[in-house]
C-alpha cells in the first residue's frame, strides 16, 4: 500500500507533507523483513520526505505509555524494540499469542501505541486511518470501520484497488527487484496455521536459530502451566521440528537453554466461570514456591508429593506430546462445555524455566471462592 501511494502518484488523492506513516513494534519480527524494510522502504520514505514515527509500548500496564523511537522525514534505522515487547508479556505470563478470541497481542502492542501517537498528532483534528487489509480481509474492514467516529475515518486502499496479497508482493518485488516474505512475529501461531506457513517458519528458523530458541522457550513454559496451550492448533512446535528432521540446531540450543536457566516450582490455580452466551471467563494465579536448579526444582516436586499424599503423574493425556510432571491437586472437567452451571477450576503443582512471575488475575479470588462452593440439593 506504501509502495504504491509513494511511487503512483495518481493514485493518492492527498499531498505526501499531510501523509504520517507510523509502525508500532512487537519487538520480534523476523530478521529477514527488517533487512528488506531498511534497505527498501526506509529510502524510499526519506526520498519523498516523509514523516515516518516508530513507536513502542513502555512498560506492561498502558499507564506506562509509549516510547516513541524514531520520528524523522529521512529514517535511516529501524527502531522497533522498546522497553516492554510482546515477549517479555508472555514470558512474564507464562503464555503464547492465541489465533481464537480476541487478537490481544494486536491490541497491547500495536493497537494500544498506534492510537496514542495518533491522538497525540491529531490533537482533536479529523483523520484519515489508512490500513492495508487486502481484497480477501473484508471482514477485518468492516470490524475496523466500527471505530470510526466524527474525527477518525477508517480506509482500505487495497480493497479500494482490490488488491489481493499477491498483488501486493507482486508490486514489491518488481519495485524493489527482491522477494518479500510476510512479516510476522517470529512466534506468531498464525504463520503456523497453514502447511506452507510451517514449511516457511521452519526455513527461518533454519536461517536464523535465536528465532526457534524463542519460540520454543515462550512454548515450553506456557505449556508446563497450562497443557492446553501451544503455538499450533492440535500439537505443538517443539513437536513439528524434533519430527521436521531440519532444525537440529534450533534444538540443540534449546536442550541447552532448559540445562543453563533458573527453573522453579509453581503452584498454578486456574477458575473457569460460564457466561450467558455459553463461553467462558477464565481466571488463574501463578505463585512461585521455589527457584533453583532444574534437578533441585525436581526434588521439591517429589517432596511435596510425598507431604500431600498425591502421586507426581507425568504428561496430560489429553496431549499425546506432553511430558511435563505435574502434581494434581484439583482436575476440572474435561470438557468445559457439559459444565454445570456452575464455575469449575483446576489446581496443581509444576515446574518450569523461572520466567513467569507471581500473577493473580483480578477477578480470580471471586472465581476460585465460587468454583468451591459446596452445592446443596434442595
């Protein structure tokens, strides 16, 4: 969409001095698309003079702000990793990005920092939002056109030209004589919903090995304290590369990350509350009870399991790639939609890397109390 609108002037219908570009960084995007975008778009940018801010978020609570890193008519670096990226909030949740729900690594990290600078340049004013959602993405047009209000004006260029993304990349790579890849976090689980976007995450990683260790790291917590997670749909990444047969290196430095960081045991309680529209509210408290040593951590495992009467059973099986030791205090249902009315909760003892911190959500006391209520037969 940039592309065009800086190169076809016939195309745009406004003076490139009343254009403001703006990117907000995740903090991880792939190696690969910020070599291409420094060495084609940031030239490009500065030989038409335009304005062009890079910002990012603060800290982990939005009333931290944003850290705007860049904002220059001649950028000449990409500056895209701020003080609080997207991985620093999911390893400090023990967590992954979710392709269900509500796209919330979208609206912390970019949502969340676009619309602060846009505020901050519009002052009040009217605006145009420019956004590149292709030809087959009406339906994310339409959900952004339910933001728009008397200043802000939500467009779609792409769709206007109907533009699909291989237009798009057809337009890069005969303006810039290169192939582009999709930019992406290197954790995304959307670049591995699709068989091509598999094979193509795995070549990356190939390429650039940090990537995978990453990646995996971000799994393999937010796996031990929660087996439903896991970066793709039905099995998990560690999975896909020890069967790929290619990516001996990236495993190698993660069985050597798991051998060198801190681990510790967490007690992990998690609620969830049935809603009106048949879904749930989930709740959870992660509480740390011991750091240390892998082998150590393993032992305090052992002796609570020894002080509270219960076995330490191993793997879930409901995941057939799960092989973390856990000590179940509580088990909810295994199928969240035959609960009862009622809330439901589980509760057990693990361990994992120490990257997690004590985390209690905020409506997680009310939950657990109510998911432990004797229920009486009248």
């Amino acid at each position: 969409m940039l592309t065009r609108l800086l190169t076809q002037p016939d195309v745009r219908d406004f003076n490139l001095d009343e254009l403001v570009v703006i990117t907000a960084g995740t903090g991880h995007e792939w190696p690969k698309t910020l070599e291409l975008a420094s060495q084609n778009m940031l030239p490009l940018m500065a030989s038409k003079g335009v304005r062009y801010i890079q910002v990012a978020r603060r800290g982990p609570q939005e009333a931290d702000g944003v850290d705007v890193t860049s904002d220059s008519k001649r950028p000449d670096a990409l500056q895209l990793v701020g003080n609080w990226t997207l991985a620093n909030e999911m390893l400090d949740g023990a967590t992954v990005p979710q392709t269900c729900g509500d796209r919330i690594c979208s609206q912390h990290f970019k949502a969340f920092a676009l619309d602060t600078v846009i505020a901050a340049i519009t002052q009040g004013q009217p605006y145009r939002h420019l956004m590149g959602y292709s030809v087959h993405e009406q339906k994310r047009a339409t959900r952004d056109s339910l933001y728009n209000t008397g200043v802000r004006q939500g467009e779609y260029p792409l769709i206007s030209w109907e533009w699909s993304r291989q237009d798009a990349h057809r337009l890069l790579e005969n303006t810039f004589d290169t192939q582009w890849i999709k930019s992406a976090c290197v954790y995304c689980p959307f670049a591995l919903s699709t068989e091509a976007g598999k094979t193509a995450t795995l070549e990356q990683f190939a390429a650039d090995p940090n990537a995978g260790l990453l990646a995996l790291a971000m799994e393999y917590t937010a796996t031990c304290l929660n087996p439903t997670q896991g970066l793709i749909k039905g099995q998990r990444l560690l999975t896909l590369l020890r069967s790929s047969g290619e990516a001996g290196e990236v495993l190698t430095m993660f069985a050597e990350y798991l051998a060198a960081v801190p681990w510790a045991v967490y007690e992990v309680r998690r609620t969830l509350s049935p809603r009106v529209d048949g879904r749930f509210n989930y709740a959870r408290s992660i509480q740390i009870l011991h750091a240390g040593a892998r082998t150590d951590m393993h032992k305090r495992l052992k002796t609570s399991a020894v002080a509270l009467k219960t076995p330490v059973s191993v793997g879930d099986p409901r995941f057939p790639d799960d092989q973390h030791p856990r000590l179940w205090l509580r088990r909810r249902h295994p199928d969240p939609r035959n609960l009862p009315t009622q809330a439901d909760a589980e509760h057990f003892i693990t361990i994992a890397p120490a990257t997690a911190v004590n985390k209690t959500g905020p409506g997680f006391h009310t939950a657990w109390a109510s998911a432990s209520q004797y229920k009486l037969a009248v």
